[in-house]
C-alpha cells in the first residue's frame, strides 16, 4: 500500500485501540482509516459505480439441530469418512507430506487419519519452549513414534522476537496472538527442504465449538436474572487497584468470557487501562452490538461457535496467521478441518455430539467433554499418553519473550522512542507499565494467566510501536 499512487498512510486510531485491547483488528476495518478488509467467505462487487459486500456463508439465521437421526456410531464413521477425505484431496498424489504436530488430539488425528490412507514418508514438525513446562514436545515424539514420522524440532527461547519487524511486514496490521512465534518458528523450521504439502491442525476446535462452560454460566446467570448483580460485581473488580494477581483479578478474568461471550479472547487492556493508556479517549473503540441468543443452551451455543469461534477467532485470527506466515516462508500449509464437507456435516450434527454434558448445570460445573464425537472415534487409535493429558499446545508463554534482562531494556527504550508514545499514547502510563512489568518480571509464584496478560499486553506495545515506525513515520526500526 506505501507505494500505491496517492495512497496516505492515515491511522485508525479507533482501530489500533481495538488491537490494543484483543490483538487484532476486527473486519471490515483495518489500521488505516481509509482501508477496509473483506472477511473470510465474502465477495465483493462492483456494480454501476458502487461496490456491495456479501458473504458466501451466512450465519445469523443458523439454529442448533437437537434430534438425534442416527447412532453416535453413525454420526462417528460419517465424521472419520469426511475427514479422511478432507485429507486425500489436499495431499493428492503427493509422496512428500508433512504435518504440525503439537500433541494434541487435533494434530494427533490428522496424523492418524493420514496414515490410515498414506505409506509414504510423513516429515513432522512441533514446537517447544526452553526452561518452560508448557511444552507438549514429549507428547509430539511420541505421536511421531507411533505413526512413523520423520520429526524436527524446535524449542523457542525468546528471542524469536526479533523477527517481529519481517512478521509485521507480512501481516500488514499490527497483530499479536498467542500462537504467532509458534506459527513462525515451525514455518522457519521447515526450512528449504520442503513437503509437497503440510497439513496443519487449526479448526476443528472452532468447528465443533469452544468455551462449552463458559457458554453455559452465561446462560444460567442469565437465565435465572443473576446477570445485574453479576455485571455489578465485574464493573467494580474493573478498576486499576484489583488489577494485580490476587483473588478478584482472577475472578474479573473469567467473568471477562463469561459475560462477554459472543466477544472472543479479551486479553489485552481493558477498557479501563485503556481510558488511561491512551492520549485522547475519542480513539476509544465501540463495544459489539451483538446479543445473545437465550432461547436454549444450545442456541447459545451455537450462535458462539459461529458468530464468534468461526467468524472472529478462526477466520480472523488463526487461519489469517497461520496462511499469511506459511506464504512468507513458501510452505503450503492446508486445513483438512476447514474442509466445506466437514463443515455442512457439523452444522447438521447435534450440539450434544459436539459439547457433551449430562445437562446445563453439569457443564457450568465443567463436567463436559468437547469435541466429543472427534474423541469419540479416535480415542482408541491415539497413544493414552494423548488421550489422558489435558491439551496445553497452540500458544507460547508469552512471558519467554521478556525474561532476558537486556532484551526486555530494549524493548522498552524502543517503545518509549516510538513517535506513537507521543501521537496516539499517555506516556507516563507506558512508562509505568514497563516499570511495574520490570518489577513483577523477578517475582515468582504469579499466576499463570496473569503472567500471560502482561506478556501479551508489552507485545501489544512492541508490535503497534513496530508497525507505527514502519507504516506511519517510517522511521525508527526495532533491529
């Protein structure tokens, strides 16, 4: 865009407050003010002079489907005929295949099912952390032993982060997620020596849904008029002397989904760290408009999975990452779980094959199992290893990438020379979240979480500051 005639890089500052708030910015809007992005599944015409925008996927009118037309072993051999399918049609007669694995039940499956079909050789790839437990690198070597996979590796170590100038070039808005070192280290990882083709894992916990309790405590609160006093109880834990790591801290972060449900992942500064972060509260972004549906659990459930697992997290998110990393190191990455098979079986399969509960209540107690008809079928074919441990994968610690002393330095000096401290951000308080965060970063016992925030929040100022230099001022570079 910096070389298209009479182009101005004009930002949105309503925009870039949003980022600021869940690491990416919702379309159809974009970073500068006079540019608008097309979602996923939408065309655009253009017409006697005027342009028109429709999706080729439409989601408000979806409804949960409640009866049960077949067996659950049925609905199982369905399910692992599609995604064996979805499989063959993107290898084709390749006879280099490679795959990600994390060593979790979604990669794990991919791998399964492509080796029922497949004897070639499978080169496979997983990340891990260094000095961290988070890592599943154990779980990913074990899913390479049992399928016969040729397996690298990679444990990030934090400073992976230099290459966020090269990534924020390629994503063109700022944008920060959990898994964005993870996508780029194992695309780096892959290197020249390249499969024909790399299956990737990401979709299939949009497609069946997530957040099944957090889905559930909405609707009783709701239900049963417990959501006033609720809501009171998360406007006064919103206020800068609960945000610490203690008890109401916690609390506010799970009433955040548990309230704001149709609204995606909300780490990031919240409304009121922003009221104080930013320079001019007219930059402030404005809230969804978007309302529950509350005839049913299910409904509820199922406006989630499309309007914000789908629609938002999946679409905007992970797959936007995922493709635009794959296509800056030229690997074919594919998504046998976004196959449109799988997705016209999965809007017809019932809510309780895919968020299993004994009822409502049982699953606000978290007493649920997801992805149920996945598991289902491909619990017996998957190590117990994988099947027994609770997934952790997808996302790095975001905390790795500010341990070390003098990269952490560097970053703030960088920040707080950034021209966007002083045209778009209050710098006495990006001042004093570096210091706090220098603090908290010698402290131990912190919760995990919380630590989490924090990380993702300095990266939030790192990669609009980045993106600011580059786009905007053209100027400073983080090197």
């Amino acid at each position: 865009m910096k070389s298209t005639t009479g182009f101005e890089a004009t930002p949105n500052y309503q925009a870039l407050s949003s980022f600021l708030s869940i690491g990416y910015i919702a379309t159809p809007f974009s970073a500068f003010s006079n540019v608008r992005k097309l979602g996923a599944g939408e065309v655009l015409t253009y017409r006697d002079g005027h342009l028109e925008s429709n999706t080729l996927f439409p989601t408000d009118a979806v409804i949960p489907v409640l009866s049960r037309e077949k067996t659950l072993d049925a609905y199982a051999e369905e399910y692992a005929a599609l995604h064996a399918g979805a499989i063959r049609k993107r290898i084709g007669e390749s006879t280099n295949v490679g795959i990600l694995l994390s060593g979790g039940y979604d990669s794990g499956c991919n791998l399964a099912a492509l080796r029922s079909l497949y004897n070639g050789n499978i080169r496979s790839y997983s990340i891990g952390f260094k000095g961290d437990n988070w890592t599943e690198l154990p779980l990913a070597r074990c899913m390479s032993e049992t399928f016969r996979t040729i397996h690298s590796e990679y444990e990030i170590d934090g400073s992976e982060i230099e290459a966020l100038p090269d990534l924020v070039e390629q994503l063109g808005d700022p944008f920060v997620e959990g898994g964005l070192m993870v996508n780029y280290t194992v695309m780096r990882l892959i290197g020249q020596d390249k499969p024909d083709v790399i299956l990737g894992g990401d979709g299939s916990d949009q497609y069946f849904g997530t957040s099944g309790r957090e889905v559930a405590l909405h609707y009783l609160i709701s239900r049963y008029g417990m959501k006033p006093v609720v809501n009171l109880l998360y406007k006064i834990l919103s206020r800068p002397a609960f945000d610490r790591d203690a008890n109401p801290y916690r609390i506010r972060f799970h009433l955040d989904k548990i309230l704001h449900i149709l609204d995606g992942d909300l780490f990031g500064f919240p409304v009121f760290q922003l009221e104080k972060l930013l320079k001019d509260l007219s930059f402030l972004h404005s809230s969804s408009l978007l309302h529950p549906d509350m005839r049913s659990f299910e409904h509820l459930y199922t406006q989630h999975t499309y309007k914000c697992d789908m629609e938002k997290i999946i679409n905007q998110v992970i797959l936007f990452k995922a493709s635009k990393i794959a296509d800056m190191f030229g690997n074919r990455l594919v998504f046998p779980y976004m196959d449109l098979d799988l997705y016209t079986f999965l809007m017809q399969l019932p809510v309780c094959y895919k968020c299993k509960g004994d009822n409502v209540f049982r699953i606000a107690k978290g007493e649920t199992t997801a992805k149920y008809l996945l598991k289902y079928h491909y619990k017996p074919m998957l190590p117990e290893a994988i099947t027994t441990k609770k997934k952790q994968g997808g996302f790095a610690p975001m905390p790795i990438f500010f341990r070390d002393n003098k990269q952490r330095a560097r970053i703030a000096d960088y920040i707080l020379s950034s021209s966007v401290v002083s045209d778009f951000l209050n710098r006495d308080y990006v001042e004093k979240f570096i210091v706090e965060y220098d603090k908290e970063s010698h402290e131990t016992g912190n919760w995990f979480w919380y630590k989490q925030n924090r990380a993702i929040q300095y990266f939030n100022l790192l990669a609009l500051s980045v993106w600011w230099e580059k786009f905007i001022k053209q100027g400073n570079q983080f090197v």
